[in-house]
C-alpha cells in the first residue's frame, strides 16, 4: 500500500480563514495581525486583557530518545490535540517554530507529519512569519554594538579577550564554530578571536521564550552579560545601550503566531530554542495565553524527555509559574527495536525480543517524568511494520512500570487515530492526580544542581568538571546568580554523553566541558561531552532534495 508524503497531504489541506480559527477561541479579527490567508500573529492588547482568566489544563508531550527509526513528537501532539477537539473538548496545541539549520540538514521539516500536521507546512518550516530572522538580527546587532563600542575608545574598559558574546547564524554551518573578525588593518577593528552559534542557541531567542511581555524582554535583554573587564567584572547589554534597539527588532516576533492543524484546530507556533543546547519549549506568552483560550493545552519539549521534559520542568514550569497535569511519552515499536540492538535496515521483520530489550530506554523516562510528581502515559506512534505481539510486549512492559500504553494511528487516519488517548488524557488532566515539583530548589548550589540532573536523570555515578569550572560556578553564586536553574547541553540520543550509547546506561560519567551564563535568560548552560552549539551539516543533508518543481511547488519537505 502506497502513502502520499507529508508535503502532498498538506498540499491538500482543506484551510479555513486564520479568522475562523481565531473566532473558536475568542480571538477577535481586530485582535490577529495576519501574515496572509492562514496566519497571524496575537496582538500583544488581547494577550494582555486574558490576565486573571482560568488558566485551562496542560498537557506535556515528550519522548524516549531520538532514533533513525523514528518517534514522531511533534504529530502526536498534533495528532492530541485534533484528538482532544473530537471528542468535544475545546483544546489547543502549543509547539516550537522550525529552525531552517535541521530543516535544511537532518529533519527535512517540523510541522508533524502525515493527517496530523499544522499548515502552512511550507512556510512554517521556511521563513514563517520571521521571527527568527528578527531574533539573528538582534543578537547580531549587539555583537556590531560590542565591537563599536571598543573600536570608538572602550570607555567601559572591555577587555577584549573576555568578550562572550558571539555571533548567530539559523543556519548548520561548521565553518563558522571559531573564526577571527576585525582582520584587514586599523579601519575594520580589533582583531580577535570569536565564532557562530546557531540562532536557536540564542540566549536573545532563549529570552524571547521566557519573557512575559515587552518590558520583560527589555529587561531581561539589559541583564546579558556580554564581555568582562581587565578586573573579571562583567559589562552588560543595557551598558553598551543595545537592549532599546533589540526590544524594537522583536516587538512583532514576541507575538504568537496563530495558525491551524489539517482538521482546523488551532495552534500556536512561537518561538524555537533547541533542547540539546537550550531549554527546548517554545515561548512562555503562547503557553500561559492558549491555557487562558482553551480547556486543554497540548504542549511539547524537544527531544527525549532527558532533555526537553527536564527543561520543561525545571526551567519553563519554574520561571513561568506552571504546572503540568499530564505527561505523553512517545515511544515507537521500531525505536524500541533499536534500542534493542537492531539495526535500521533489520527493522521490518517481527522480533519481540529485541522490543523488550528496548523498552529499557522507554523505562528510564517514565520513572524520570513520574519524579517530577506528573502521572505519565505511553502514546505508542504505530507504523505499518508494526505486529500484534511487538505493540503487546510494549504495553506489558508499561503496565509493570505502573502505567499505561496506548496504541495511537493518528499519522494514518488523524483525529480518529487516536480517540483513546484523548479520551485517557483528559481524564487523567481532570482527575488532579499530579503534584508537581521540580527536581531540585533554588538555593541548591549550581554544581549539585548539575550532579542532581547527571545522577537522577541521566544515571551518571559522577560528574566529570575541573578546577576552572567549578571555581567559575562559585564565582557566579558569589555574584548571586547561585539561585538560577541549570540548562544541560548534551547529545539527545543518548542518557551519557556518547551518542551510541541506547538503552539505559549507567555506570557513566557525564564531562563538563564548559559553563556559560545566561543571566538575561535566567538559568547556567552547561556543555557536556563533544556537544556543538552551531551544528554541521551531514554528509547527505536534506537541503540536496529540497527544490521548486515545474509547476513552483516545494519539494524535499517531509
């Protein structure tokens, strides 16, 4: 049996007026700005007059590791919430924008797939509404301030080997890891030694996604501590009088952008940040304005829930105030194969042992999610290749782990694919079971914040950090930053940091290599193991199939 591609079903979206979508959540047509036919942006008015309404119930989609076999994140959470509309409940979805850097090397897209996709697909996995060109151009602009500054005199006596801040760039590019600027003579500068990260690896994007409102952001821009003096005392963004201009190039991309799933339901697209390298949810205004609209929020956290579920957790749930009532974990028959020791091309024929072999990964994240107090489900993402008794061994499995697995068909046939989860979703959202907390308290010192993630998360027997590293973390505590939570940088396929290391490990050590502050953002990164915060592109990357066909289609999107 034949499948048509995600690009040709999205093609063949049947879309409404992104008014009509609006209207189903009291979003009146003087309060969207639209970008066309089918989407717009949130005024930041409307935003503001939903303040002391009922927030709904929120609804965390997360995932084992990542595999080559597939999990299919982002079209469950659709797939939840087209779901959730079905069965009568009044239900949105809340997910990440595309980052063309994956778009354009690995993934291929980021809209779901199958009959549970958001549409516009083409343009929400290209340039969408231009959020995060406005988020490369402010960060840029306060590397060009950085360097002005210094070049007209450096009256705040930067000392130009301690300048942090680097460049952004959405795009995958090795290249550009480490560079030196300022070559060519005396007119262009003074020459150092710099480089590129990824523009989702922002800490401009990270505080688009925390931030509250507009003053918020100016803030929280104001705090980021770009360079430090000859005497180690940091100089900030509102020193170099750049967080005013930046404010302005992001007041549009603060708004969340609306648009609409192949069945109609509203989504709210907004914001970016990646979850092996940043904190992986996207924004907190989309998140607390669609939990005022609507009685269910579908929400989810990139990567495994090592990753993107802890962050959620810890950072997002922490700053913003909220709480989950409901915890997805998606898992696949074939990931579970893989984990088992099966090859990608060995995945088509049944094998039950090699399933049960590999639910170990699945179970080290449903004992990690229930740790954060949240009662957790399994949404088993099924594939044609699937059989009767692979989906058994998985469901046996969760229930000896106290929970449960539901078999979901949402890819193939929407909303009626996945009626069961819905319906189970709701009532454990509705039954106030979760007691949420996070995984550690605010005045934990920043290293045990780190050893607490490595140990009870991860498995790690111990943290691997030198002198200079710890002596840096004290140092920030002294400064009274000891209060702010800890976002891990590390590989997503695996719980250690070897990214051919499936399963459960333990018995591992996780290496600090590195430690950044984001005191804008509000929380510590710290890089682990051989983890890149600009990508590379891979030795066949998507872009190669990505083309206009004769007709001026896109091709090459999943």
């Amino acid at each position: 049996m034949s499948y048509k591609s995600d690009i040709e079903i999205a093609r063949e979206a049947k879309k409404k007026p992104i008014q009509e979508i609006g209207e189903k959540l009291g979003i009146g047509y003087d309060d969207l700005l639209p970008f066309g036919h089918d989407k717009a942006k949130i005024s930041a008015e409307f935003i503001k007059a939903q303040k002391g309404k009922k927030d709904g119930k929120l609804i965390l989609v997360t995932a084992i590791n990542p595999t080559p076999a597939g999990e299919g994140k982002t079209t469950t959470t659709v797939g939840l919430g087209d779901g959730l509309n079905a069965i009568g409940k009044k239900a949105a979805i809340c997910i990440r924008e595309a980052s063309l850097g994956p778009c354009f090397g690995m993934k291929g897209g980021a809209a779901g797939g199958g009959y549970a996709q958001v549409v516009p697909m083409e343009e929400m996995n290209l340039h969408f509404t231009g959020d995060f060109h406005a988020i490369t151009s402010a960060h840029n602009l306060l590397a060009a301030m950085i360097e002005n500054h210094i070049y007209w005199g450096n009256e705040l006596g930067i000392d130009t080997r301690r300048v942090v801040w680097r460049r952004v760039l959405d795009m995958n590019d090795r290249a550009l890891r480490d560079v030196v600027t300022s070559l060519g003579g005396v007119s262009n500068g003074f020459p150092r030694q710099t480089g590129f990260d990824i523009t989702v690896a922002s800490e401009v994007m990270a505080i688009l996604c925390l931030a509250t409102d507009l003053d918020d952001l100016k803030r929280r821009l104001g705090n980021i501590i770009v360079a430090y003096r000859r005497d180690r005392s940091p100089v900030y963004c509102r020193d170099i009088k750049a967080d005013g201009a930046m404010t302005v190039l992001l007041q549009q991309a603060m708004q969340p952008n609306l648009v609409q799933t192949l069945e109609n339901n509203p989504a709210f697209v907004h914001g970016g940040p990646f979850a092996n390298i940043a904190h992986g949810c996207n924004s907190v205004v989309a998140t607390t304005t669609a939990l005022k609209l609507a009685d269910y929020v579908v929400t989810e956290a990139g990567f495994g829930a090592d990753l993107g579920a802890e962050k959620f957790m810890n950072i997002k749930c922490r700053k913003a105030g909220l709480a989950p009532d409901a915890v997805v974990i998606v898992a696949t028959v074939r990931a579970m194969k893989m984990n088992g020791g099966v090859a990608k091309a060995d995945l088509g024929p049944e094998n039950v042992n090699a399933v049960k072999a590999g639910c170990a990964n699945l179970g080290r994240h449903i004992e990690n999610v229930k740790s954060f107090g949240v009662p957790a489900v399994v949404a088993i993402n099924h594939f044609v290749t699937d059989t009767d008794a692979e989906v058994a061994a998985v469901k046996a499995f969760v229930e000896e782990m106290g929970s449960e697995a539901i078999l979901c068909k949402h890819w193939e046939h929407g909303s009626k694919g996945v009626t069961e989860l819905a319906q189970r979703v709701a009532e454990i959202a509705d039954s106030g079971m979760a007691q949420f907390s996070t995984l550690y308290p605010d005045d934990m010192g920043l290293f045990q914040k780190i050893e607490t993630v490595a140990k009870r998360i991860y498995r790690a027997d111990e943290v691997l950090a030198d002198k200079k590293i710890r002596d840096q973390l004290k140092a920030w505590e002294e400064a009274g930053y000891g209060s702010l939570p800890v976002c891990m940088a590390k590989t997503q396929y695996s719980f250690s940091t070897d990214p051919n290391l499936r399963g459960a490990p333990t018995g591992h050590s996780l290496p600090v290599r590195e430690v950044r502050l984001s005191a804008g953002a509000g929380f510590i990164v710290a890089i682990c193991g051989e983890i890149m915060t600009m990508p590379g592109l891979p030795r066949t990357p998507a872009a190669e199939a990505i083309m206009l066909n004769d007709q001026g289609d896109i091709e090459g999107l999943f």
